[in-house]
C-alpha cells in the first residue's frame, strides 16, 4: 500500500533551518509529485510547493520563496523540505502529501492529494 | 491568484443530520475543485475529487457538487465518525494550489 513516513519532531531556535523528510513506498517514486503542506496550531492547511521526484522539478508559494528548498534523492526514494530563517510563526505541523496525477494530468489541472504522510512537527522557539 | 472561501466557518449538527458545506472560487475553476476531511491530530484524507467523485473507500453519505465558482459538499446523515474539519482545494491554477479556510463541524 501506499505509504508516506515522514520524520520526526523538531525543536529550532529562530534564524536556524529544518530539514524534514519524507520516505515514499507502495508505488514508483519518480511518477508521482510530491507536495508539502503546513499547519500551524489551529489554523488551516496552507500549500507550500511540490517538487517531481523524477526530474527534480520544482515550484513553490511565492509566500516562502527564498527561504524553502525542496529536493529529492531518488535512491532512498526520498523528498526532502528545507526552511531556512525560522521564525516563530513556522511553528506548524509540516506534511508531505502525493499527487494523485501523472505529468499529464497534473499540468491539465486533474490534481488532488490522494495519500498523506502523518506529519511532522516543527517548534520554533527560542 | 485564486482565492477560496467556505461556509459556514463552523457548524453545529446531531447525529443523522444532513450538513452542507459550501467553497467558493474568486473566479471560475470549472471543476477542478477537491475536498479533504480532517480530524483532529491527524492528516487531511481525501473524500472528493474533480468536484464530484468520490474517492475510493469514501462512504457514499458523502458527495460533492458544483462548478465555476460554487461548490457544495454534502453530508445526507451525519455519523458521528464525521465529526472533523473540512477542506477544499482548487487545482485549476496548477502549479500553485490553494487551500479553502475550512469548516468545523462539531457536536450539536
């Protein structure tokens, strides 16, 4: 079945970065995007970017441009989210979610997020 | 960039209710318009997709309709495992995605 584990919880000063990951099983890693969605405590979902583990493809929320990296190591079939300059208010649970779509559907607009990771929870305080 | 908008914020509904829950687009996103529930401390979970199809495993209470700007999910009798926070979320204007603010519904 499809599976995606995220890693485990952070504790970060303000100004530091976090790196969190995202290990996919249960189906081919390279055809399907990946998202990455946060939460901050007991606010809504907020859409950060995605990256297309085949060929490293990827966009991001003009809200975090500059500060986030997404990457992927295909071997460990692996995505990777990177936010740098932490403030207090990245204070969120970060979740990885797959793209239901192939290249062609996701351009076309036939996008939705069909299996979720169970999140990771990043603490920024000092 | 594409906003969207749900009512109510939140809900109050007993057990074998219907609910309806409406999102709406800043503009048209024909049908590419897809509904998460979430419960608390857990991930979103995918109900509807392309504005009215039901996911795999979805209980058939639940459906989605709508398009353009407008788009309704329905509840036809509210089991009390439906008590959780709702999403939607347009794809039209791929690559970027947006997120509805979402509706609670709690516990009458």
């Amino acid at each position: 079945q499809v599976q995606l584990v995220q890693s485990g919880a952070e504790v970060k000063r303000p100004g530091a970065s976090v790196k969190v990951s995202c290990k996919a099983s249960g189906y081919t890693f390279t055809d399907y995007y990946i998202h990455w969605v946060r939460q901050a405590p007991g606010q809504g979902l907020e859409w950060m970017g995605w990256i297309n583990p085949n060929s490293g493809g990827r966009n991001y929320a003009q809200k975090f441009q500059g500060r986030v990296t997404m990457t992927r190591d295909r071997s460990i079939s692996t995505t990777y989210l990177e936010l740098s300059r932490l403030r207090s208010d990245d204070t969120a649970v970060y979740y990885c979610a797959r793209d239901r779509g192939s290249y062609y559907d996701f351009w076309s607009g036939s996008s939705w997020f069909d299996a979720w990771g169970q999140g990771t929870l990043v603490t920024v305080s000092s | 960039d594409i906003q969207m908008t749900q009512s109510p914020s939140s809900l109050s509904a007993s057990v074998g209710d219907r609910v309806t829950i409406t999102c709406r687009a800043s503009q048209s996103i024909s049908t590419y318009l897809n509904w998460y529930q979430q419960k608390e401390g857990k991930a979103p979970k995918l109900l509807i997709y392309a504005a009215s199809s039901l996911q795999s495993g979805v209980p058939s209470r639940f459906s989605g309709s709508g398009s353009g700007t407008d788009f309704t999910l329905t509840i036809s009798s509210l089991q009390p495992e439906d008590f959780a926070t709702y999403y939607c979320q347009q794809s039209y204007s791929t690559p970027i995605f947006t997120f509805g603010p979402g509706t609670k519904v709690d516990i009458k």
